[in-house]
C-alpha cells in the first residue's frame, strides 16, 4: 500500500511504500496512525503527516542534538512536545544531563510510540530517573513553571496548526525566556526553508528578536520524509 | 493529475500535481514526458523520473555552478549531456568563459527542451556563438577528440543506466583525463548519498582515484524533485 502525504502549499506528495496499517485511533487532538514499512520500519503519522520513522531518517534529531553546543554536563532540558521520545533518547545517549522534562499535550502518542517506538522508551534505570514527563498544553505549562530554570528549552511541535500556534506567539517567547537561564539555548522547529520562509521562519525570527533572544541562526537539514525533503529549526540564546 | 515517481531502492514516491500532459514521445535513447505544473511551470520526465523544472528548484545547476571555482575568464567548458541547456544558461549568465561544447546523445531532448523550457535556450549572440551543440554518444566523442582541452568538463547525465553507465567507467575517466587541461576541474553527477552511496558514489571515487585524479570531494546539496530530496556531484582536479 502506498502511504502518502500531500503538501498543499507545494502541490506535492510524497509517499511510502508500506505494508500494514498497524494501528488508528482519534485523540482529543489529533489522528494518529502507525504503518509497517520496509525501508523505514515503523511510520508514524499524525493528521496524515509524517512525523517519525523507526529507521533511515533521523536527521530531525541528528540536527537538533547538533545545535545543543553547549558545555554543560549538568544540563536541564526541557522539551515542549516530543512525546514520541525520539530526541530523548537522542540526548540520553549523546550528551551529558542531570533533569530533561518532557511537555507533551496528548497522553495518547506516549502511549502509541512506547508501543511502536520501543527503542526510543529503552533506558536504563539511572537515565530514567532523570526524566519526567509532564502530560499538560506546553504553553499554559510554561506560563505557571517560572520558578524553573533550563539550560536548553526544544520546541519539538507539529506546525503552527491550531493545537501548536501558540507556542509560535509572542507571549509564549516571553514566558519562555522568563524559565530558560543566561546564555541558554532556545530551539523551535520551524518548517521548510522552501515553503515556511514568509509565515514560520521570518515571523518566528522577528518575534525572538523583540523578545531580546540573540545569536539567532536557520539551520536547514535534510529531512527525506518531510516535505520537499529540507526542514529547520531555528536556534537562539538568552542573553 | 498526479505525475508520480517511484524509486525501488527506497520505496518511495514523490509527486507533483500537474495540470496536462504537454507532449510524450520515445526516443531511440528513452521516453520524454512533459508536464505543466502550478508550483514547478512545465516539468520535465525522463523515463519517468523527473529531471528538470521551469521554477523553484534549480538547486541542481546553482550548486554545479558553486564547483567551478575557477579564476579563469576565457575558460572552455565540456557537458556531456546537459541538453535541457539549464547548465548552460547559468553558466552563460553566471561565468566568463571562451567556449562552451554540449555533447548530448539524444537530440529529441534538446528539441523538446527548446519548446518546453525556451527561457534555457535565451541568448544573446556573443553567448550563441561560444556555444556549440554536438549530438553525438559522450563517451565515443571523448575517445576521438584528444586534441581539445578543456579547463571544465560535467557529465550532465542520468544515473548509470544501460545508456549512461559508460560515463562512469575507468576508461571514460582515463579519456576524460586526456582532454583536461592540468589542474582543471572535473565534476560528475553522482546520485543520491542516500541510497546511492555503495553503488555510484564509493565506486566513482575509486576509479577517479585510480585515473589519479586529486582534491576529490562529494558535494550533496537539496533537490526537492529527486528521489528523497538530497543529490550530488562528485568534484575532482587533475593534477
């Protein structure tokens, strides 16, 4: 069977030759479907975008671990979304923390990635200890947690569709900067370089910028799944 | 309609939605297609992979481009294939050069290109006469003109089909080697480092090494209408 996403921005597909359906269900937030494929295990796909792959494509996380530079071996990291754990287990392999919290709306995609993302939920009882995940809407989150202080905040979201928009809004970078420490990291991915530019990536860079972020950089990576095959986060720091 | 292109070694498709068919023919070489598109302008197939655009992703010539870093303004340049003219567009818009020969093997591709993509064969005449076309098999051309000497040589072609596979062989690059002038630059397509890696890109370098050809570098650079996204060219000097 032939899986496929259309991008209406660019009147394009892309598609993935998959076997089997292997699970469907409507949370309060979203459609969430897993398929069998050979060349990328299993696919997930949330309102019938791809989003995540066993295999093959991990160049979202890749590039992400990339940007956190700092040198900090007692990091605190928090991750609004990512509830597929794919960028924790990243960050738990590669680099050195004492707390990552994970912010992630929909109980439901824990619950279907521990299934059929088991190797992300793999850990050992000493790196388990220091996660927490938090089931909660990451921007109200945000705005109550401001006794907290990270070193590295990730906005690992869907796009700005109406579930995910806020954490795209002035007030949220505001109460962003209020929880993440001096010299701290702040990444937020920010759609395709090819299709996003005028309404995620300029906006997004203007909005950081009046909330005094600085050092902000675009690092576009090549992301075969996504759409026209280039995505990118955009990273900045709290001065 | 949707105009797809299915790549075996991925399980992978990725489409444009077109408006019409244009024109189809077969050649003695392949079968050429030609769409009309909202997002890309007219598009063209060959043998149902997509091989070149009017808009929006000429990624593939602007990094061919960047290779040729030569500080040379009266350089003389080889494409074998090429005969879309996007390389020559750019270069004749882009580069000071003396000369420009073409050698592309199918002419229907030219006559096609000609009609469906004009603004590649726009020119003034100073540019019209420092460009000649032959239509000739690449690799047979190259064997007989061992008195020319070029300061830039590209194969411009498909990926190593039964038509283009003798553009990459030890021999190719040994006569390649004849016809370039010391120090010149030498720049092959060299399909996707994705699922291309094993057979086209480690083998090339093998044989550009064994052909002693020096500073051999893989250029992989975004190309949304290739099969999953990321292409390249493998650039190399002789010394």
């Amino acid at each position: 069977m032939l899986v496929k996403e259309y991008c209406k921005k660019s009147n394009t597909f892309f598609g993935i030759k998959c076997q089997k359906l292997l699970y469907s269900t409507k949370s309060k937030f979203q459609k969430i479907k897993v398929y069998s494929s050979k060349t990328f295990g299993n696919v997930l796909m949330l309102d019938d975008c791809f989003m995540i792959t066993e295999k093959c494509s991990d160049h979202y996380h890749d590039e992400c671990l990339r940007l956190i530079d700092l040198k900090n071996n007692k990091m605190k990291v928090l991750i609004i979304g990512g509830g597929d754990f794919g960028l924790v287990k990243k960050i738990s392999k590669e680099k050195s923390f004492s707390k990552i919290d994970v912010v992630e709306i929909d109980d439901k995609i824990i619950n279907t990635c521990k299934k059929y993302f088991k190797n992300n939920f793999k850990f050992n009882s000493s790196i388990k200890n220091k996660v927490s995940i938090y089931i909660d809407d990451g921007y109200e989150w945000v705005k109550k947690k401001n006794n907290l202080k990270y070193d590295v905040i990730i906005i690992d979201c869907t796009d700005p569709n109406p579930i995910a928009k806020k954490l795209y809004s002035n007030i949220f970078y505001k109460n962003i900067n209020y929880i993440l420490k001096k010299n701290g990291i702040f990444i937020q991915q920010s759609g395709s370089p090819v299709i996003d530019y005028k309404k995620i990536i300029k906006p997004t860079i203007k909005k950081l910028k009046n909330n005094n972020f600085k050092k902000i950089i675009i690092s576009a990576f090549h992301m075969p799944i996504y759409p026209l095959g280039l995505w990118s986060f955009i990273k900045s720091q709290k001065p």
